[in-house]
C-alpha cells in the first residue's frame, strides 16, 4: 500500500509531459539504457536491491542489480534477478479491479451495483443520504471511505507492531467497522484512497462469484495468463527466492494482512509482472481469447475523472479504471500505473498500449525512499521522449 499517496504525485508529474533526463531509448541499447537509470538510484537503495523488468518495441528484458537480503542463518542470497520473490503491496489492486471486471462481463455483478446487494449478510452498509456506495465507487476509490479502518484492536495511531501492522485486523473488524462507519459525502463524488475500500471490494466479489478471493484470482489471472508467481500464500521453493524486507537498514517481516488481501496481499516476481503487463498490452501466450480481451478492456476503461469530481484529492487531473490509475501522456494517450509499499518493499508498475512500452520495478529497501518509483519514472520519462 501507499499509506501517504507517494506514488500517485510521482506518476502524474510524469505523465503531463515533463521533460525526459535522458536521451529516448534506442531498440539496440535497450539494456544500456535501462541500466544507466537503474545504476543513478542505486545510491538510494541502501540495503537491498533492484529489479527492472521492461517491455519496449516488442523486446522484454530483466535485470537486477544490489542484493536480495540475507536468509536466516545469515547465508546471503545474492543478486536479484526475475525470479526472487518480493511483496508487492498496492499493485495487487488491479489484479483486483480485473476481476470484477471479468465479474461485470460474464454478468455476474454490475458495476453499478450497490455495494449491500453482494454483502446482504453484513448488518449495514453505510449510505449517503439514500445515496449507495456501489462497486465502481470501490474499485476508482471513491467511495467515501478512509484508508484504513479503526477497529478495537487496530488504530494506525496506536500499532501493536509497527513492523507487522495488519497483521491483527480480522475480516469480522473490518465488517462491524463498516456497519458503523458514517459517511462525509455522497459516494462517487471525491477522490480519497482507500485500502479498505479495495479490501471490502473483493469480499463484495466473494459473495458474488460465491468463490474464494484466492480462488477467484487463479481463475481469472493467475492460472489464465501462466503467472506461477503471483500468489497470497508462499510454497518453501518460493519463500527460498524471496528478498528480505528492509527498513532504515534493517531486515523487517513481511507484512500479513488477512483482512486486506485483495488491497495489497500479493507476492510476486519481475517475470511474472512483466508476463501480467504483456498480458496487458494484448500480448498473451497463445492468444487473449475473446473473454480474456473483453475483460482487460473493460479493466483498463476509465471509470472516473479527477476533473468531474467535486473533490478530485491527490488525483488531480488524473483518472481511474479499474483498480488503474489512469494518467495522460504527452500526446493525450492513457498511462496506465500503480505503486505501492509495504513495511519492507516499494514497488511500481505501468504500461502504455498506445506506445506499446511497460515498465514493472521491485525494490526490498526503505519503501519511505520510493526508490522503485523513482526508477519507474524515469524509464516512463525516457520512453515517453519520443
């Protein structure tokens, strides 16, 4: 997640045309290029390392560079490459917006659906003057509700663990905290990020699909684009390629949040993520199918404009699809992006269709740094200055 918004402020400076820091890549140096942006942040990462995996005129590459951590025993693990394993925090949101986009064209839901028809066991779901919060009011963060809940036995303002902080929140405290929670404006009106929002969208998704959020992830991504990597729970093979979290110099855990999977559960890999983007771009193994197309589509249509909103918040002259932020690049054409950090890591993603470029970065030092940001952006800057 991105507690304090810091990557949304990065990714729109970039996306209104500031100029590139260096020249436009060419094809045939695409490695040198990728390099030398990496290289001029690896002063920021401190402990830990990079990956950077790139897509570029139909050239993907992936590269490492700094260190995966130390394992227990104090054996080192080396060099990251596209296999080492890293949380990746709010870039599972639009693996979540992508499934209730397949839920919307197989008509299971409607994104107009009031949020209380698919959670019609909770004792109340909160409304605005007769005024629902409806799914796309999830999926864009506009629903009304906070970052985060304040339960009983969790408050930001008074962590158990500040090193492990979800780690106590349970589904059942997220539900009475939303039977409870009054909201300060109607729904679809202002922009205000929102993890739990993403959260109480895939339990929505759950009843449903009448599905698991797990189940539903592998039916609709995971299992259909080929991505082995990208997953809620570790198998031993792969916790033995996961990068060690770091924090101020020191290895931190791995953050668990059971209540809040489908906002930023996921763990996954450079391989895997570039494979997620190509998918994107309308380049599936094998081909899309008419489904699976039908369904990115829908998940990278805009749902929401930062200017027709009464209170646009830190999204500004920017957009949401589903789960994607949406940023115009110099030319007008869609910036598709997001970012997101846990205790440990820092990650980004974005692809353009129109330019046919993709960049995804992984980082497992100081997240408060958005080293993985910061390189994302520059590579945008670069294949942008075209």
């Amino acid at each position: 997640m991105h507690a304090r918004g810091l990557g949304i402020g990065l990714a729109l400076a970039v996306s209104v045309g500031l100029a590139a820091p260096a020249a436009a890549v060419r094809t045939d140096g695409l490695r040198d290029t990728v390099t030398a942006v990496a290289e001029r942040r690896l002063g920021e990462v401190g402990h830990g390392g990079l990956v950077v995996g790139v897509v570029h005129e139909g050239r993907t590459l992936v590269l490492g560079f700094g260190d995966s951590g130390q394992a227990q025993g104090g054996q080192a693990k080396g060099r990251p490459n596209g296999r080492t394993v890293f949380q990746i925090a709010s870039l599972t949101k639009p693996f979540t917006g992508t499934i209730l986009a397949e839920l919307i064209r197989a008509g299971a839901v409607r994104a107009s659906d009031p949020l209380r028809r698919h959670l019609a066991a909770s004792p109340r779901v909160p409304e605005y003057d007769g005024r629902p919060i409806r799914l796309v009011d999830l999926a864009t963060h506009t629903a009304g509700l906070p970052n985060v809940p304040e339960t009983p036995n969790f408050s930001w303002s008074r962590l158990e663990d500040p090193r492990n902080p979800y780690k106590p929140l349970t589904r059942a405290e997220v539900d009475a905290w939303l039977a409870g929670y009054e909201l300060a404006a109607p729904p679809g009106t202002r922009f205000r990020y929102s993890n739990v929002g993403m959260a109480v969208l895939g339990e929505a998704l759950e009843a449903a699909a009448g599905a698991s959020y797990p189940d539903l992830l592998k039916r609709v991504v995971t299992a259909r684009f080929g991505l082995k990597d990208t997953t809620l729970t570790l198998s031993a093979e792969q916790r033995a390629r996961k990068a060690v979290g770091h924090a101020r110099g020191r290895p931190v855990p791995d953050w668990e949040a059971p209540a809040m999977q489908p906002s930023f559960g996921l763990y996954s890999t450079a391989d895997d993520l570039v494979a997620w983007l190509r998918v994107n771009l309308g380049d599936c193994p094998g081909g899309c199918g008419d489904d699976a197309a039908r369904t990115l589509a829908l998940a990278q249509t805009v749902q929401v404009e930062g200017r027709a909103l009464a209170d646009p918040g830190t999204l500004g002259l920017g957009a949401m699809a589903l789960g994607w932020f949406v940023s115009p690049a110099a030319d007008g054409t869609p910036i598709y992006w997001h970012s997101g950090s846990t205790g440990g890591f820092n990650a980004y993603m974005a692809f353009s269709r129109a330019h046919r470029w993709a960049v995804v970065t992984l980082n497992n030092s100081d997240p408060e740094r958005v080293v993985a940001d910061r390189v994302a952006v520059d590579l945008v800057r670069v294949f942008e200055d075209r």
